[in-house]
C-alpha cells in the first residue's frame, strides 16, 4: 500500500483529494493546522487508512521524518490568492515557497513530489495566443511569484510533477467563495447582479472534482516526473463576460453590467492550452455548466463570510 503525506489536506481541494484517496486504498497522512474549517474531514477521520496531524507544514521537525517515510507527497499547504499574500506576505514566502522547497529537500529521487503550481504564472498573456508550458512565465502578483519559484526548485531535482491549475470551481467540505465562478455564482443567486470590470479579460477553469483526479492520474503515473503540466477544462477559456452569460443560462434572472470606468485589481488576462496533459492520458470531464448547477444546489447552506480566505 503506497503511502501518500498532503500538507494542507484539509482545504478547498484536499478535501475532495483525501476520501478518493482513501477510496483508492491508500495510506493517507495529512498535516494541516485546521486554519479555516476544522470539520472538512470528518468523514475522512473514520478510515483507518486515515491520520490527522494537527501542525505547521513549515515545522522541520515534524515534517523531516513524516516526507522520509511517505511514497508520495503532495504539498497542498498554501497561502491561496493574491489578496491573501498580500496581507501576509511572509506567510505567503514562508508556506507557498520554503515549505515546498523544504519537502524537495528531505525527499528521494525514488519519491514522488505532486505539486499544484497555478495558471496565474502567465501573468498577462498576448491575446488569442495559448499559454503552453513554453510560455514565458510572468507572474504579476507575490501570489503568482512563490508558486513559480517552487516549481523550478522542484523540477530542477526532477523527482515531481507540477500542476499548473487553472482556477477551480465547484463545491467542496472546505468551500471557497473567492474563486471567480464560485463568486460569480453567488452573487447571481442572492444578490441577482454583477458589475464587470475589464469584461474580457479570460483565463482557463477547472472543476474541483477534475483537479483532485489529475493528482490522482499523477499518482499512477510516476514515470511523468520532471515535467510541468497545465490542468485545465479546454472548453472553459472564458471571459468574464462570457463566464456571466453561462451563469445567465441557469439564473436566467441575474443581470451582469459591464462598466467602462474604473479597473480590475486582478489583471491576469490568457487562455490556456491543456493538450500536454490530453496527450499525457487525462483530460478534465465536468463542464461548467456542471459545476454552476452544483453551486446552485448548494448555496443555500452556504455563507460567504463563512467561506473565504481573507
């Protein structure tokens, strides 16, 4: 039985990650310091497969003799988002760069690093052009900036393979209403309104069942080590504009208005070409529309002070 370590596991995408894992028959340990919502895993907790670490991923001691005795380790710890580095901006360095650099550190080459790096690496794309993982990488946020440079320590060694993930949608145990479909959906519900700024400006999505199976295609493919992947849905490289025109479809009440005063603090504006990862055997399944029916379902148990980063 392979033994997995998470750090961050019971976050926004661990928490769909570790009950398929379990499901899989692996040996789950997970460390995480329970920042945000603390009954995640509950479910998880009754596996015997299953061990919680109450703790810090940055703790040398604790972590060293946990990554010796792992096969496979994914660093899911992680200041998410640039407004939440930027109000803690050594956490930011200290959690979503040295803790990863750390795992690369105390690990083989015999094992296996899976990392979630972010499509937010290409900062500002050139229009109509696909971001492929030769693009230059230009990260426009600190955010954008840690998880580049913990990519490049961690593919220099060679023994892991790197997720550029697009920005995830969908429900989660731990969910998160600051991603921008899961935003967007939200207020369409409750508030029936939306006001555009740089309505087309684009990037790629991704549903959170997809990205957990990326980690676990990864899982069983070992031999993709030293490579970088972008993990995305390809028929998802929308505007903002046109995100709001799917989210129209199932809320057909809602009313999105595009202003052409002011400005989007988040500048990153690319599409996305996932062919690398198509070709390499996955290719993400659940549609928008999908995940936005899934949002719908579920936002009445939901609030959104409860559910955010920052």
């Amino acid at each position: 039985m392979s033994k997995i370590l998470i750090t961050g596991g019971a976050g926004y995408i661990g928490s769909v990650l570790i009950p398929k894992l379990l499901e899989d028959g692996y040996e789950v340990t997970c460390v995480d310091n329970l920042m945000y919502e603390p009954t995640s895993l509950m479910m998880a907790s009754i596996n015997k497969n299953f061990n919680l670490i109450i703790g810090d991923a940055r703790d040398e001691d604790l972590m060293k003799p946990l990554i010796e005795k792992a096969d496979v380790i994914i660093p899911l710890a992680c200041m998410t988002g640039a407004p939440l580095c930027n109000k803690d901006k050594t956490s930011a360095i200290t959690v979503n760069r040295d803790s990863v650099i750390m795992c690369s550190k105390y690990s083989s080459k015999d094992q296996l690093i899976i990392y979630p790096c972010t499509n937010s690496g290409y900062g500002v794309g050139e229009e109509g052009i696909f971001c492929t993982e030769e693009s230059p990488l230009r990260p426009i946020s600190l955010y954008g900036k840690v998880k580049v440079e913990a990519e490049k320590f961690l593919l220099d060694k060679g023994n892991a393979i790197t997720f550029r993930l697009a920005t995830v949608f969908g429900i989660s145990p731990r969910p998160r209403l600051d991603l921008l479909v899961n935003d967007f959906t939200y207020r369409a519900f409750f508030d029936k309104t939306v006001v555009l700024f740089e309505a087309d400006f684009k990037r790629n999505y991704l549903h959170i069942e997809d990205a957990a199976d990326g980690f676990r295609f990864a899982i069983k493919n070992p031999q993709l080590a030293g490579n970088c992947f972008n993990l995305g849905y390809s028929e998802a490289n929308l505007s903002k504009r046109e995100l709001c025109a799917e989210i129209k479809k199932i809320i057909p009440d809602f009313v999105y208005l595009v202003s052409e005063i002011g400005t989007d603090i988040d500048k990153r504006n690319y599409i996305v070409s996932n062919e690398k990862i198509e070709k390499a055997g996955f290719k993400a399944s659940r549609s928008l529309p999908q995940g936005i029916n899934e949002l719908v379902n579920a936002l009445p148990l939901l609030k959104r002070t409860q559910f955010a980063n920052i």
